[in-house]
C-alpha cells in the first residue's frame, strides 16, 4: 500500500511538471499561474503544494527534469578520474545541440527557457534561481577544463574561469539564435562542427591565455 501511495505521489508529480511545460510553452512562465497548471494537469492546487513551495519551485524542478539525461556525461567530465574529459565534454555539448534539434520536449523546454521566462517582480526568487545555476554552469564547466589541462587536452596557461564563461556563453547564444530563427541553421547537422568551433577557440585563442 505504501508503495502504491508513492508509485502514485510521483506519477501525480510527474503530471504536474507536463502540465508546467505545457502552460509555460504556451502562455509564458509570468502569465501562467498555479491555478492554470492546476487546470491542465487534473488536480487541485493543494496537490501542487504538496510537491512544490512556489512557481519558482515547479520551474526549477522541470529544467532539473529535463537536464537529468545529460547529468551522467556532465559528471564524467567533471571527475578527477575522467580519462577524457574534453571528450565527454564534447559529447555532451553535441547531445545537448542535437536534442533540442530532434527532441520536441528538449526544444519546447529551451524555448520558455531562452524565450518565454519573463522575470518579472513576482518572480524576483526564480531570477535568482536561475542566476545561481548560470553560475553554478559556468563553475562545473571550469571544472572540466582543469581536468582536460590535466590530461594535456588544453593549453596550460588557459584562463579557464573565463574560459568557462566564453564557451558557456557560446552555446547558449546558438541555442537562443536557433530557437528564433530555426531555418538559419541545420542545428542538428551542425552541431558536431559547432562544438569543435568552441573547443578550437579554447585551444587556440590568445585572449584566453593568463
């Protein structure tokens, strides 16, 4: 019986999130209130209380939600032990390009993400939220570069906390074009040489040298 209450608690939860996604991709994140989700998903708003604290909450489990599938790579990279770090960093880069190419969820999510996330003063603590995992990005990604000049992968005198910040920059700035304008890029087709774009300008560029 306790298994089932649970088994029932996560598909409920489950629900709510496609509900979220849903009402976001249609309606903006600050038009879009708790009662709509409510709406959608079949349930009360109490439900949604139950599983999350705010809209802000429910926000930020659904871009945790859809970053899951990445989370394996993204640590590969980041460990000590990692062979191949720059490897698995670009793996993981080309995953994430390609998904939001082929996959309709990872684009509809990217694109309230890029797109239809207006910050506005009742949202003032998902600003932050997001501003937290920009930087929190931008420190697991230095991470990775330390391990790959470890293994000789990149220059040693790489400034990698601005590094990590230019390549950061660079992929979301072809996500955020693409989701606007799809027909200016195969993105899906591209994206291997995209990423070895970004990876060249960490090689070879002197403005990111000490």
């Amino acid at each position: 019986m306790v298994r089932r209450t649970k088994e029932e608690a996560q598909e409920t939860r489950s629900q709510i999130l496609d509900a979220a996604e849903k009402a976001f991709y249609e309606h903006g994140v600050g038009r879009t209130t708790l009662a709509r989700i409510a709406d959608v998903a079949g349930v009360t708003r109490g439900a949604i209380y139950w599983h999350f604290s705010n809209k802000s909450d429910l926000f930020q489990a659904m871009l945790e939600r859809a970053h899951l599938p990445f989370e394996e790579l993204a640590k590969a990279s980041e460990s000590a032990t990692e062979p191949d770090p720059l490897g698995r960093m670009r793996e993981l880069l080309v995953q994430v390009l390609k998904q939001t190419a082929t996959d309709a969820k990872v684009r509809r999510i990217n694109e309230i993400l890029f797109h239809k996330c207006e910050y506005t003063e009742e949202l003032n603590d998902l600003r932050q939220q997001m501003q937290d995992n920009s930087i929190d990005c931008d420190q697991r990604i230095e991470l990775t570069l330390r391990n790959a000049i470890n293994k000789n992968q990149l220059p040693a005198d790489l400034d990698t906390q601005r590094a990590a910040i230019c390549l950061h920059s660079f992929i979301d700035g072809v996500l955020a074009k693409w989701l606007l304008a799809p027909k200016s890029l195969a993105l899906g087709k591209e994206a291997e040489r995209i990423v070895d774009a970004a990876l060249d300008m960490l090689r070879l560029s002197p403005g990111l040298r000490v």
